[in-house]
C-alpha cells in the first residue's frame, strides 16, 4: 500500500480497516454475551422403566440439551493491555441503579416484560387488560383480554403468551403488532408462573407443580418439579428453572435434568412472587411482603437485599438480557428501569 498509494489513500483505507475490524469485533462480542459461544451437548436420560419392560412404558427416556461454557476466551488487544485477566463482577459489590421510574395507575399487576426493544408489557388483573408502552412513547395502549391475565412472558418481539390464573384454565397467545388475541390454549390446570425457553412454555399450576407446554405440537408433560401451590413464579436461563415459593417461602433452583441444584430459604423473604435471572445466573425476586428485591447468587449460597424507592411492593421483574437492564413492577402499577451495576 505504501508503495503504489498516496498518503491522503493511505489514510482512508487504514480507516476502514479499522472500521471493518470494530465491526468484527463487536460482533464477537455480542456473540460472546450471548453465550452463543458455549458449547452444546445432547443427553440422554433412560427410562428406568426398560429393566422391565412392561405395558406401562410411554417413552424410552428423555433427551435434552446441556450447555457447557466454551473454553474460547475473547478478549480484544486493548483489553490485553490494560489487564492479563479477566475478573467476575463481586457478588457483594453489585447495585442497582435506577434509570426510569413511571406509572400507569394500574391495580393487581401480576406480570410484567420488557422486550428487547424497549416495549414494556404489564398484566392487569383488573382491568382484564395488558398495559403496553413502546419505546419513545410516554403514552400507553390498552390490549383488552375479556378475561384477567396473570403471568406474561416474550415469546418474540411481536409475541407475549398470557397466563389467567384462577380465572380460566387458558393460555393467551397475543399477537403485539394487531393488538389482539391470537390464539387461545385450553389448559387442563389453572396457570399462573410462565416463562418461554427453547420453543415451550414453562408454567406453574396449583395441583401438578410446573408442566412444560411445546407451542409446536401442544404436548405438555409435567416436570414433577415445584411446589404444588398459588402464585408461584418461574424462570428459565440456560436450561435451569428457577422458582418461587411464597407460601414455604423460598426460592428453589433446579438443574436441566430436573434434579434440585439449591435452595434458599431466609427470614428476609416474605411472600415472594416474581423472578428473573441475569446473564451470569444470579436470581432476582420481587420480594412483595417485604417490599424489597431479594438477589442470590449463583449457587444460592449468598443474598443481597435491595429497597426499591418508589415501588411499593415490588412483585415482577424482567431482564432485557442484551443489556444488564431490569425492569421492575409493583402491584399497583408503579414500575422502573434499573441499570445493574
């Protein structure tokens, strides 16, 4: 280049150059944030069922899919030179910071979403309506249900489904660019947690603990995982399941093979509801009795408690995982954005 270029082309193309090499590299980095990096294993799981081998076996067992973190490790040139490692956050030194508080005077919200657009969605029981505010709007739309929702979670960017808790045994597909119900699923149980992970709904209900729903096929198949009681919330990072207890009280985390991975009990939790998981897999509960978040760390051993200014009784709570952003709502309708430090 030095030989045939003049300098003025010299410049420009070292330009993009460097332009093209960002571009790579936060594509890595978006790759790497994601866990797309991680490696994937299937696994089978036989059915004990087969050393007899009589009329009441329904399956050969069951296959599912394991992640194990990859051994690549990314890290950029300037990176390098500032530090030879890479450290973890401190479980103790992590804040929440707020960026946003509203409120939409709602009454009895019981679920609540942030897409990764920005589209706030909130569950009113009261109303029989979802409250939806979009990004860079002040205002916010109305979607009339003609029946209460409780739980809510994202199926797409354009999809949420809807539990109903005691007031029908449904699941609502709802269709946010028409505005409207797009499909109603019967459910043999009243539904109130919900969560979407890898093409099925994972849900709670009051008499068979949390049941598992494939949106493709309809077949649902209880986890025999959960406890068998009201208002338990659920949620689903890297194929653990996570759970609430508000009854016992106590929050309880189960591996991809259904087995119990930990527990947490602690006099701080009172009537806790909602639950979410960050990126790394530490836990956030909408700890409503209390009026606090109650977050624990990965292996449940360690617990922080947050006071929530402005958000009395704090009961759902979502993560936009692209971001470290949590979207916190209480039961009457006042919510925020909070940046986790």
């Amino acid at each position: 280049m030095r030989n045939h270029s003049s300098e003025l082309q010299i410049f420009i193309g070292t330009k993009e150059f460097e332009s093209e090499i960002r571009t790579q590299e936060r594509e890595v980095e978006e790759l790497n944030r994601d866990h797309q990096l991680n490696k994937r294993r299937i696994v089978f799981q036989e059915n004990i069922k087969l050393s007899v081998f009589d009329s009441e076996i329904s399956s050969l067992g069951d296959v599912a899919i394991e992640m194990q973190p990859s051994t690549i490790c990314y890290t950029k040139s300037k990176e390098k030179q500032a530090q030879s490692t890479v450290h973890r956050r401190n479980f103790d030194d992590i804040n929440l910071k707020v960026e946003k508080l509203f409120n939409f005077k709602g009454k009895y919200v019981f679920g609540s979403t942030i897409l990764e657009n920005d589209t706030l969605c909130f569950a009113d029981f009261a109303t029989n309506s979802l409250n939806i505010k979009y990004a860079n709007e002040s205002t916010f739309h109305s979607i009339d249900l003609h029946i209460k929702p409780y739980d809510l979670s994202n199926v797409d960017s354009q999809t949420l489904a809807v539990t109903t808790g005691s007031a029908g045994r449904k699941i609502l597909i709802v269709n946010l660019k028409e505005k409207s119900v797009e499909k109603t699923i019967n459910t043999e149980h009243y539904c109130c947690g919900v969560s979407f992970f890898d093409g099925n709904l994972i849900y709670s209900s009051r008499s068979k603990g949390l049941l598992s729903l494939n949106l493709q096929n309809g077949i649902v198949k209880e986890l025999d995982i959960g406890s068998q009681t009201a208002d338990v919330y659920v949620a689903v990072h890297d194929g653990k399941i996570y759970c609430t207890d508000n009854k016992t009280p106590l929050i309880q985390c189960y591996n991809a093979d259904k087995t119990l991975a930990w527990e947490f009990k602690d006099k701080s939790l009172c009537e806790p509801r909602g639950i979410a998981v960050d990126k790394s897999g530490i836990v956030y509960v909408g700890n409503q009795g209390g009026g606090t978040v109650v977050m624990i760390s990965q292996d449940g051993s360690k617990h922080k408690t947050f006071n929530i200014e402005g958000i009395p009784n704090p009961r759902t709570l979502s993560f936009k995982k692209a971001r470290t952003r949590l979207l916190i709502c209480g039961l009457e309708g006042s919510a925020g954005i909070f940046d986790v430090l």
